[in-house]
C-alpha cells in the first residue's frame, strides 16, 4: 500500500542510494554519477514497492524482468541491489575494480540481479522487448521493466524495437525514459534532438504517460496506470534532473561522465545527509 509511511521509506532508501553512487564513484576514481542520480528515484520505486523480486533467488523464474538500457548508469542498479539484498554493501566499494562483480557497465552473468547485460546504448530496449514476447509466448505473468536515456533515442535501433513492442502487443513491457535532457556532449537537444519524444511514442502505437521522475507517487501511479493498458506496451516519459541531490552536479553536463574528488565527495554527501 502506498501511504505516507511508504513514501518516506521510499526517499530514505534514495537518500542512502545516492550517497552509495557517490561513494563508490569516488572509490574507483571514474564512473556517471549525473545519470545515475537521476535515475534513482525511479529504480528505488521499482526494487522497493513495484516489481517481484526475490534477493534469495536471483534467477526465480517467474520474477519480473528489469533492464537499465543506459548502462553507464551501472552505480544506480548496484546501490540498489545492495540495498535490496542480493549483495553486500560493502562489495560496492569494488566497482570497477579487476574481478570485482561490479564493472562500468552491467553484468548478467556475474552480478546477482542483474537481468541483461547492457552498454552499448540502444540494445537494452530491444532485449526488454524479447522478454516480454518470452513472457507472453511462455504463458507467464511477469511483467519487464527498462529505463533508457533521453540521449539513447538517438540511436535507431530504439525506434525499430519500439515498433516491434507495438506489434505484438506487448503491454506487459514499461519503459521508463530518463529525460534528464543532458548528453555527454551537452542537451541532448543541441546534440541531436529527438523531440517530441512522446508524440513519437504515440505514434508508434505505445501507450505514454508524462511525470516527474523524482516523485515517487507519480513513478507508482504511472506504473499502475500502465498494467491496465491491454494490447499496448507503456512509455513513461519520466522529467528528471540529471545530478539529483547534489546542488553542483544538478543539470551540469561536465558530471557525465567523471568522478568527484575526495574533497567533492565530502561536500556531495553532505547535502545527501
């Protein structure tokens, strides 16, 4: 039940979430800590109030399915998993480290809860849309979860799986669109727009709601809202600001893709306090 009991439990989770993202960043001297805080928001909502997992049995069979198609943002799913339990926290001082589980980029065969392996960016969608199909030809009621970058809509191969989701009728998928407008180069808008990406949604035949994407009513409500749609798979354009929760990363390109120093760390975790 969503009270305001849960709501808070849901920021108190975040609020630990990030500060590991800029733990662990700084522990390994590189990492994405812009696109991995504004992720965050929507993985705890997922891990902690929508999604059927099971930290004692990864690989359950009937679980549902997630998949972070931007990558890079591998610190999110990490302090996330930690937190749920399908791996110690203090193993994610390990990230990017050599024969650590915890690589740059997601790992399906070496990280507990880990369900597809993702990096190079504009895969992820099209892996989601092959579980879903799986799940619908296997009979099963699992439903698959992705979060995509805005910048990754780039790529074509979003747009040729988002066609694909559409015609089987895949409305047991839901793609979350991290719309933190920022790329590695800069906006996103500037780089290569893909605006309007809810209009294009649409017409490929997909169900699309808008939130704000650090609201955790909002995440759930679109989420619920998403598993009455039939016959169509779901996009929640989800608003978000790339660097959440630290005041000198929020909408700041140049916080990409490097980490903070020691120095830095100290004042980010300080505002996550």
């Amino acid at each position: 039940m969503l009270n305001n009991e849960k709501i808070e439990e849901l920021c108190n989770i975040s609020k630990r979430v990030r500060k590991n993202i800029i733990e662990m960043i700084t522990e390994a001297g590189s990492g994405h800590p812009g696109g991995s805080l504004s992720c965050a928001d929507i993985l705890v909502a997922l891990y902690f109030h929508v999604m059927k997992v099971d930290p004692q049995n990864p690989g359950w069979e009937d679980r549902d399915r997630f998949v972070l198609s931007k990558g890079h943002a591998a610190p999110a799913i990490y302090a996330v998993l930690a937190e749920k339990g399908f791996f110690p926290v203090d193993e994610l001082k390990t990230l990017r480290k050599v024969d650590s589980r915890l690589q740059g980029h997601p790992d399906m065969k070496k990280t507990p809860g880990i369900d597809m392996t993702t990096g190079s960016l504009g895969q992820g969608i099209s892996a989601a849309v092959g579980m879903a199909l799986a799940g619908k030809l296997d009979k099963k009621d699992y439903r698959v979860y992705a979060v995509l970058g805005d910048g990754e809509l780039q790529e074509g191969q979003v747009w040729e799986a988002a066609m694909a989701a559409a015609h089987y009728k895949l409305d047991n998928l839901t793609i979350f669109l991290d719309h933190n407008h920022l790329q590695i180069d800069g906006t996103v808008k500037e780089v290569l727009s893909p605006e309007d990406v809810g209009e294009k949604f649409k017409a490929f035949n997909w169900n699309v709601i808008n939130i704000n994407g650090h609201d955790f009513y909002q995440i759930i409500d679109a989420v619920e809202k998403a598993k009455k749609i039939k016959e169509k798979p779901t996009a929640i354009i989800a608003e978000t600001i790339k660097g959440k929760g630290v005041p000198f990363m929020e909408n700041q390109v140049d916080w990409h893709g490097k980490a903070p120093s020691k120095e830095q760390a100290k004042e980010a975790l300080n505002y996550l306090n």
